[in-house]
C-alpha cells in the first residue's frame, strides 16, 4: 500500500526556476522538495490533527491519523484516512493536484459520521518547514518579524522572532493577500501556504473565520490553519483589535453535529530565492494569480471619480484671511487648518489641478492653483533641520515632519514642472521655496552624521531626484543617491522592513514602503539606473502585499449596507488594522511597473486601486478614511470586540482622501494611456 501512495504522488512532478521540485512521500507523510532537500513535510505525529478540547484558552486533546488509502481520479491524487471517536468517526481525505510549476492544490475534507455532536472541536492544517530561527511575511500583519516597529512598541504590534514556542495566527479576513509565507535564507529558499479564507459552520461565535498563520519549534515552523483559534506575541486567544491593544477573543472551537462535512482549500508553495529579503515576492504574484483581482469595470469610472472628488475638494476651499486661501484639511463646520502632507496635502491640488484643468473645464481653477501654493510658500524653512512647518490655523504656523515635508517638497517639485510646459503661471514664489527646502533637506542628506530612524525620509528621494533636473542642481541628485542607496541597504534584505510613513503609527507600514517605492522609481526615471527599477519592484512588492485581492464577506454593518467590495483598498500597517484608500496613491506607480517590467498584471491591478477605492463616497461626495473589515476598529464604540467587523468611520474626512484621487488621477493622465 505505501509503495503505491508513493508512485502516484510522485507522478505530481513540478518545476521551480532551474531547481527539481517535487511532492513525494515518505513514512506516510507528503513532502515537498527542492534539488531533493525536503522543504515542507506533513507533521511527524500525522499527516491530520484534531483537538477536541478546550483549556486556558487555548484547544488540547489532540488526536492524530495518517492516510489508509490512495486512489488517482484525473488529475487529482486522493488520501483518505479516519479518527475514531467514543461518539463515531471522523472521515478524512486530502485531494491534491498539481496548479504550476512549485504550487500544489489541496482539498482536504472532514466528514462526522457519528450519531451525536462532537464538541470542542478544532480543525487543522500543519505543514513542517525544517529551518532555525526562519523568517514569516503575513500580509499586511507581520514582516520579517516586524524587526523595526519592535524596538519602538513590541507591546502593540505583532513581533516574532522565530525562537522555539512563538505563534502569530491571525483571522483570515484579515489578510489582504491571503498567504503566510516562511523564509530560509540560510539554505536558499521559501515557501508558502495560500489559503481560500471561509468561515466556519458549527463555531460557536456568530461570526468565527479559519485562522492561518506560523508557530516556530526546536529546528523547525509550522505553517498552520485553525478553524478558528487566534493568538499572537505568546498570548493565546487575543486578537489585534484596537490602536494600542489587543483584545481578548477566545473559546473560537466548533462543535461538529452528525453529518457534518467541512472542507477546507489551501496551497503549497515551494521555490528557491535568490537573496535574503525576497522570499516574500513570490507568493505575492501567485496571489494575484489566484485571486485575479482585475475587473475595474465593476466600480465607478475615471470619469466619474475625477468629477466627485473635484466637487468636493472646491467644498474644502477656505479663507483665512491675508491671502491664507487654499483646501482645507477637515470638515469647515469642524476645523479650519491648511495642512500640507499627510492626512491635510493642501499642497496637492496645485500640481494635480493643473493637469485636469482640461477635463474639468473649470475657469477658477487657475486662481486656486496660483494663490493656494502662493500661501503655503510662506511656510517658513528651518535650514539646521531641513524641515518647514505644515499647519497653518489662522493664527500661526505650527508642526513639520519628514513625511509631510517630503511629500509637500515633491508636490511643489510636480507643479513647477506641470506649469513650466504653459505661460499660466508664476512659479517664481514656488521655487524659490522648494530651492530652499531642499537646500535644507540635502545640507541634512548629506551631513556625515546623517542616520534617519526610519523609511519617514525616503520621502526626500522624489522630490530630490525631480528637482535636481528642474533646477541642475549636483548636489540634490546626491542626496537622492545617498538616501536611496542607504534605504536599499537597510531594506532590500528584509532585516528590517520599511517602516514608519504613517504619522498615528510607529511600525512596518505601506507608507514607507511607498516612500522607498516612489523615490526608487523616480532614480530610475530621472537618472536610467537599472539597479534603482530592481530596488523600485521590491519596495513596489511590499506596498502589494498591503492590496486586499479579494473581496471579504462582511456581516451587517455600514460596509454591508453599501455591499461594499474591499478587492483593491490596502490595510494601512501593522498597528492599524483596518483598511484605506491610500494605494489610489500608488497605483499609477503600479501601472508603470507593468509596463517597464511587461507584466499586464500590475496594469490591470492598478486600475482596480484605484476605482474600487471610490466605494462609499456620498450623494455630498463624501468618503470616511476607516474601514473595519476585521476585527479592528480606531474610532466610535470599541468596547465588544465581537461587533467591530464592518463598521466604518465614516465622519472622519480629512482631506487626503480627496486630494490622493486627484493626485494619483494627474499621474494616470500623464501615462494617456490609461482606460
């Protein structure tokens, strides 16, 4: 019998790159290889495992079984096996196929058989991956141990460290890209299990999920899918529920009435890497593969969106008074500040409206552009610190930060050259401004003591890069070079992640990841080094892997209301768990990517960031930035972790979101092939 379930699962022969893999097994359990090194393997205690008890919030009484059978239907080869219990028995059966070249399909299948119902139940998926110490990417949760928001708040955010009885097992609904993947840079390779994310019938919460996630041993991790146990940074039964703590979220087991079947899809993934830090890019193109998130034509068009944001960035215009004009950062009837970068980007409009202007066939938009950037030069620049403050409320000038600043310098950096093409405007007060901030940001750069604590000041590299061409300005595209080539350094090998480009978070983001992305990518567009498009593409696979590719089922809320779909928004980071429209900021990047790097993929992804995120928007043109689409929520009633899901904030208006979508609108009109 074991030489026949060994000849038919050797017939599932696959090849990764130039390296021989296969699935085979030996003693029972399937294994994965590599050149004939075993990468992933069943466990040892058997290739099924089932707990049926429940205690210290956590699920025990374990039960293990091997395959007693094997049958070869098609393309699928079958193992099937069983538990028996006092109550009856449990049916087992796994079906795998071979999908490409290192990705195996599993089906595997619980059937109760028994007369009465089998309580306390938790359902399993383990795969062993031999390796000391090994790296996890957890879409949008975890990186690489999360080694930089760990030395700020290891407390608040996941950390992991692959030492022998550390977990992160997270909802599945939380992930944006639906994998878990562990690295061996040690030995050359990774792998990857992908999951088609379900809820589960019989569980005792109204609303439990499968769970998937990484639990590190003596020499070895476990990949692993629970029906519904979560935990992480060695507390069990917790989940990532709020800014600054967990909340407690436990007796998730199910109870198996008679007939019950349950089955549960996943992937295994094998594949050699080429250099520490990348084993994390491959399944994130297999996600798109699997998930094929491209249809934008079921969400609102360019048209429209351009049209809806605009009318409500002219509700934002205000008048502070002596020339302080310009769009405000929050609801007028609130607050009255003009802020640039960040969640304000008053900045913003001045280079995006420009280039609009013909679609928007609006007379005034010219007057907006010239006296709102007029204003925000008087935003006084401090050369010792390279920095300029932001917000101004009517009264004085106050804050300044290297993301806003950075992301202001590169707007001022876009509408002096948008404006250069025409005779409309007077750029003289525009760049006298950006000549001395950036005078100040490379005096920084460039200083001998320069060691920027996080990716905050990749910001610097856009607008460097761009204004180094504007003004012929030497000493700008050293900065930029300097400042690239130290975020290359720092993260192309994962040691650390790209990190701290949000302002409410300290921790592995999308935002710096999006700083490294757009500053590598503008080194490449402005100076034709092929090492910058190679730097850009894996910072450009970071910001992906925020991207939710597939759309999560909500329960009754505010998001189910709208029968909203969350394909194509982005979680915002590994402290705040929900997710936002900022990737509409990053998607004509994206869509550049596809065509320097021929992949259609990304040209039809993009597309998708970017109309999907006008979901929501109101008669008013109004658009909260907080979406729960798991269990996390920021602001309104948070005390029942159990009805954060599918709520939305929707009150909170700060202006980024509108300004990104005219933003990121200019730069899809700049490409004109954009459909």
């Amino acid at each position: 019998m074991m030489k026949r379930i060994f000849m038919l699962l050797v017939s599932l022969i696959v090849t990764a790159g130039s390296s021989f893999a296969q699935i085979t097994l030996k003693n029972d359990r399937p294994e994965f290889l590599i050149q004939d090194k075993v990468v992933v393997s069943a466990p040892e205690e058997g290739l099924w495992s089932v707990a049926t008890g429940w205690k210290d919030d956590w699920m025990c009484e374990w039960k293990h079984a091997d395959p007693q059978k094997v049958e070869k239907s098609g393309e699928w080869t079958v193992l099937s096996g069983k538990m028996s219990f006092d109550r009856g028995d449990l049916l087992l059966r796994d079906s795998y196929r071979q999908i490409r070249s290192g990705l195996v399909q599993c089906v595997r299948r619980y059937e109760w058989t028994g007369t009465e119902t089998l309580p306390y139940v938790t359902l399993s998926v383990r795969w062993k991956m031999t390796g000391e110490r090994m790296m996890p990417c957890l879409p949008g949760i975890l990186y690489y141990g999360n080694k930089n928001g760990a030395k700020v708040n290891p407390e608040i955010i996941p950390v992991y460290e692959g030492t022998e009885g550390e977990f992160a097992i997270f909802e599945e609904h939380r992930y944006p890209m639906p994998f878990a993947m562990l690295e061996n840079a040690a030995e050359g390779y990774a792998a990857a299990l992908h999951t088609v994310p379900s809820p589960v019938r019989g569980a005792v919460l109204a609303d439990q999920w499968w769970s998937m996630g990484v639990e590190a041993n003596d020499g070895f991790s476990e990949f692993v899918l629970y029906s519904g146990p979560i935990g992480y940074n060695h507390r069990h039964s917790v989940a990532k529920a709020l800014q600054k703590k967990p909340m407690r979220y436990a007796d998730t087991w199910i109870d198996l009435e008679p007939g019950r079947i349950i089955e549960k899809t996943f992937y295994i993934e094998t594949y050699p890497i080429d250099a520490e830090g990348t084993g994390f890019q491959t399944p994130v193109y297999t996600s798109l593969d699997l998930y094929r998130p491209y249809d934008a034509d079921r969400f609102p068009s360019f048209d429209e969106i351009i049209r809806g944001k605009y009318n409500f960035a002219k509700n934002r215009w205000i008048d502070l008074g002596n020339g302080a004009v310009g769009f405000n950062m929050y609801d007028n009837s609130l607050r009255k500040e003009l802020v640039m970068g960040w969640c304000g980007q008053a900045d913003s409009p001045g280079y995006s409206l420009q280039v609009l202007s013909k679609r928007l066939k609006d007379n005034q938009i010219a007057d907006m552009v010239q006296k709102s950037l007029d204003f925000l030069t008087t935003y006084e620049i401090n050369p010792a610190t390279g920095l300029f403050p932001v917000r101004y409320d009517g009264k004085g000038y106050s804050q300044g930060d290297p993301v806003s600043c950075g992301q202001a310098m590169y707007n001022f950096a876009k509408a002096i050259e948008t404006a250069r093409k025409s005779s409309v405007y007077d750029t003289s007060k525009w760049e006298s401004f950006l000549r001395k901030a950036c005078d100040a940001a490379s005096a920084r750069i460039l200083s001998e003591g320069w060691n920027p604590k996080s990716t905050a000041e990749g910001f610097y590299i856009a607008p460097l890069a761009i204004s180094s061409k504007l003004f012929k300005n030497k000493t700008y595209r050293q900065a930029a070079e300097k400042a690239a080539q130290l975020y290359a350094d720092r993260h192309l090998a994962m040691n650390g992640c790209y990190w701290g480009g949000t302002l409410d978070a300290t921790c592995e983001d999308k935002e710096g990841s999006w700083a490294a992305f757009q500053g590598f990518l503008e080194m490449y567009e402005r100076f034709k080094d092929a090492k910058y498009l190679q730097w850009a593409k894996h910072a450009m696979d970071v910001c992906l892997s925020y991207v939710v590719v597939w759309d999560i089922p909500l329960p009754a809320g505010r998001m189910a209301d709208y029968n909203f779909k969350t394909t194509g928004w982005t979680v915002v980071s590994a402290q705040n768990q929900h997710i936002d429209v900022y990737g509409v900021l990053f998607a004509p990047e994206v869509y550049k990517m596809g065509k320097y790097l021929q992949d259609d993929r990304l040209c039809s992804l993009a597309k998708v960031m970017y109309r999907s995120c006008y979901q929501l928007t109101d008669a008013y043109g109004s658009q909260g930035e907080q979406l729960q689409q798991t269990n996390f929520a920021q602001r309104g009633d948070m005390s029942d972790v159990y009805r954060l899901r599918g709520g939305y904030a929707e009150r909170w208006t700060v202006f980024w979101i509108t300004a990104h979508f005219l933003n990121a609108a200019a730069r899809f009109e700049e490409l004109r092939n954009f459909q």
